[in-house]
C-alpha cells in the first residue's frame, strides 16, 4: 500500500508542478497542442511495454465506451474547461472549485462498486477540500466561470471514475497507453478544424516533449496504478496535493511568497490525505491480492 500511496503522491506532485510549463503553451493551439502531447505520452507506453515483453491488451466492448468517456470528459473536456474557465474566473476560484473531485470520488465511487462511502475517505476528502479552498485562497467568478470550474471538477473526476473498472480489467499501463492513443486521434482530428496545426516554437516544444513524458506517459501510469491499488475513493484525496506542489513550485520560481494561510492550508490539506488513506475494515481487498491478466502490461 506504501508504494501506491507514493505512486499517487508523486502524481500529484508532477500535475501541480508541471502548471508553469503548461502555461508555456498559452499561445499555441490547443487540440492540436494536446494532440502531439498525448501522442508523444502513448508511444513512450507503447515502447516501455514492448520493451519489458509484455503486449498491450485490447479492450472489450464495454471497455471501449469508458476509455471513450474518460478521453472525452477526463482529458480533452477537461483542457478545455480549464482553459475557458479561467476566462470568466480568477485562478483561484477555479482551483478552489476543483478541490472538490476528491469529495465526489469519496462518495460516488464507492456508490459505483455497490457499497457506501467509507467514513474515513469522506471526512479525510473534506478536509483536503477545505485545505484547497485556503490554498487557492477562494477567487471571484462571472458570466459562466461557475459552470465552468464545476464541470472542470467533474472532469477531473471523470478521468478517475470511468477509468476504476478498465483498470482491475486491462491494467494501469494499458488503460493509460489507450487513452493516450484515443486523446491523441480525437484531438487531431478537430484540432484541424478548430485551431489548425502550427510548428511549436523551442520553448513550446520543449513543453510538450515534457508533458507528453513526464505529465503523461509517467503520471498517467502511475496513477491509474495508486487507483486500481488504493481505491478510487481513497486515492482521491491525494489530489489535494496538486495546489501544494505548484505552490512550491510558485515559491521555488519566485512568482509567489508563502503566507501563514498558505501554509494552514498545506497542513489541512496534508491531516485529510493522513485521515483519507487510513485503511477500514468494511473495505474489499486490495486488488494486489487479485490475479493480474496474463499476459499483462508489466505495471
């Protein structure tokens, strides 16, 4: 369990670090953008496969609709809403917003596998979204920035809620390598009619070769491998750690001071992530206890 809570941890640290080089991508286009970041983070999934001998599984009908939702909701709508969002919303209130997802995936994953939410993901969920919110430090919104930042959280949640299920079926790698390979078509393919495609300049391609490996290929991996160990519910709450880590990230560049709330709100959010991953007794086994496919994507 260890190993996943760090694997999940460490997800987060990548996501919440990586939001100065994201924004290194402002000015280029961005389906097209996320079309060659995701491709990139495919192929790197495709070759550590191959490379350690297994093969990627190919996934069923059923499969195929969540891998759909998920590249949809989780990954492109998600860009997107974030994107937009912060047109008619400050930052904060934005991240405040999103600080929500680990609440939801307390309650509505656990509704999703047929039992009730377990106490302790719940209150730790709550305490991290509480933390967030003094992180962000709140934000004011108009027009739709409200409609926006929720469906940005629900986005966010997406990418964890449609993928449990593919998961315990395919494997951590595979689920991430397909929807690399599915985001990386669909964004292309609109990407052409909205936004064109254009030469990245050095900086911007810099960017993408780094989201494309490390945000994608290594995050996306990792994740799926905390969630299919942890739970989605429990996981959840490590999402908390993304706005400490581009807080450190803010800090460490100079573009940001560190304040007696920021730091309440680290510590809040740190006590949820403790209360949240406390293993209950009501809960199913862990899923390292079940068999893997064979022969399954080394994970």
């Amino acid at each position: 369990m260890r190993i996943a809570i760090a694997a999940g941890a460490l997800t987060s640290v990548i996501v919440g670090a990586s939001v100065p080089v994201t924004g290194l991508l402002q000015d280029y286009p961005l389906l097209t953008g996320q079309a060659m970041r995701y491709a990139l983070g495919g192929v790197v999934l495709l070759v550590w496969t191959l490379s350690r001998g297994g093969r990627l599984v190919v996934p069923s009908g059923r499969d195929w609709v969540a891998l759909g939702a998920l590249v949809v909701t989780g990954m492109l709508g998600f860009n997107a809403c974030v994107l937009y969002a912060q047109r008619y919303a400050e930052p904060g209130f934005v991240a405040a917003v999103l600080g929500a997802s680990p609440l939801v995936l307390a309650l509505v994953a656990p509704m999703m596998a047929g039992r009730r939410p377990a106490p302790t993901a719940v209150v730790g969920a709550t305490v991290v979204v509480a933390g967030v919110v003094l992180l962000s430090g709140g934000g004011a919104w108009h027009g739709p920035g409200l409609a926006l930042a929720v469906l940005t959280m629900l986005g966010e949640a997406s990418f964890t809620l449609f993928a449990v299920g593919v998961v315990r079926r395919l494997g951590g790698v595979a689920v991430a390598t397909w929807c690399c390979l599915l985001a990386a078509v669909a964004g292309g393919v609109l990407g052409t009619f909205f936004g064109g495609w254009q030469v990245p300049t050095p900086t911007e391609g810099v960017s993408l070769v780094v989201l494309g490996i490390v945000l994608t290929a290594v995050a996306f991996g990792l994740w799926y491998f905390a969630v299919d160990r942890l739970g989605a519910d429990r996981a959840g709450v490590l999402i908390g750690l993304m706005p400490i880590a581009g807080l450190v990230a803010s800090v460490a560049m100079g573009v940001q001071e560190p304040t007696a709330v920021a730091v309440l709100g680290a510590t809040a959010v740190a006590l949820g992530c403790v209360i949240g991953l406390r293993r209950v007794s009501d809960r199913p086994a862990p899923s390292a206890a079940r068999p893997e496919p064979r022969p399954a994507v080394p994970r």
